[in-house]
C-alpha cells in the first residue's frame, strides 16, 4: 500500500492551504491599499515592483488554494485518476508560485517596504518550496509504488470476479430502441 507518500503529502497540503490563505490576505490587504492611492503608505515605498508582485501572489495564492481542493480530493481517493487533477493543477499553482518569488527577489533588491510586504514577500519564498516539495511527492509514484499510486496500475476495469466487464455495463440482448 501506497502510505509513505500519502503520510507526507497530507500535512504538506495542510500547511501549503493554510499559507496560501494567510499570503492571500496579507497580498490583498496591501493591493487594496496601493489601488486607493495611499503609497506613501509605509508598507509601500518608491518599489515599482509592487503592483507586479502584489498582482502575482494574489493569482498564485488563488491557483493554490484551488489545487489543495483538487489534492484534497486525491489524498482522499489516492487513485491514478485523481493524480491527474491534484498532479496538473498543483503544477500550475508551483509554476505562478515560482514567477511570484521571482518577484519577491526583486522587491527584496529594491528595498523601501513594510513589514506587510515583507510577509507575502516570505510567504512566496517559502511557498515556492513546499509546493516544489508537494509536487515532487504527488509524482513520486513514478519510481515506486510504495510512494503513491502506481502509475502501471492495471485494475481498473476489473469487476469483483476478476474478469474485465464491457464499457457499457451489463450487456442486454434483443433490445431495440
């Protein structure tokens, strides 16, 4: 049984959720503020890379908590079918994840920021990671199946008595519609 995987991958969704939600807040209190106009505002400064990073960690902590219901489901499940929706949409999230610590490093470079920023701005950094681990995990029944759901798993089709069972369920003769 595929338990090790599974063991891990389960917390890591937990607190990748739960980042997700408290970057998503911090980022859209920070947006909320640059778009009514209050830059002088000390968690902003002369930071043109503002409104770019704020813009992305918004879009990556909403593609996030997306997936981790999509995970969710697949750690639930834990079949091949489910790895496909938690596997592509975690994907994504990593890939908008990674732009927005790109970001991040960018807005560190700059400096002139407040504590605010400086909180997605670490959410990011260490989100980058964990979902980088996340993703890693959930294909890591690719090497074996003792990680996660095999990916040669041939049982899908079989019924209780071991025989394969037509596509459309029980076969009836001499019907005509």
């Amino acid at each position: 049984m595929a338990t090790v995987g599974r063991n891990i991958a389960g917390p890591l969704l937990f607190l990748n959720l739960i980042m997700y939600a408290i970057a998503l807040g911090f980022a859209s209190w920070c947006l909320n503020r640059y778009i009514n106009g209050q830059t002088n505002h000390p968690s902003f400064g002369p930071n043109g890379a503002t409104p770019f990073f704020l813009t992305f960690a918004i879009l990556a902590s909403v593609v996030g908590i997306a997936s981790k219901f999509a995970g969710g489901n697949h750690i639930r499940a834990w079949r091949n079918d489910s790895l496909a929706a938690a596997g592509s949409s975690s994907l994504m999230a990593w890939a908008i994840t990674a732009l927005a610590f790109g970001l991040a490093c960018k807005e560190i470079n700059i400096g002139h920021r407040g504590w605010r920023l400086r909180m997605v701005e670490a959410f990011m950094i260490i989100l980058a990671f964990t979902q980088l681990l996340y993703v890693l995990l959930l294909h890591a029944g690719v090497f074996s199946s003792r990680y996660g759901p095999g990916y040669r798993d041939t049982d899908y089709g079989v019924g209780a008595g071991g025989e394969p069972m037509p596509k459309g369920g029980v076969p009836v003769t001499g019907t005509r519609v």
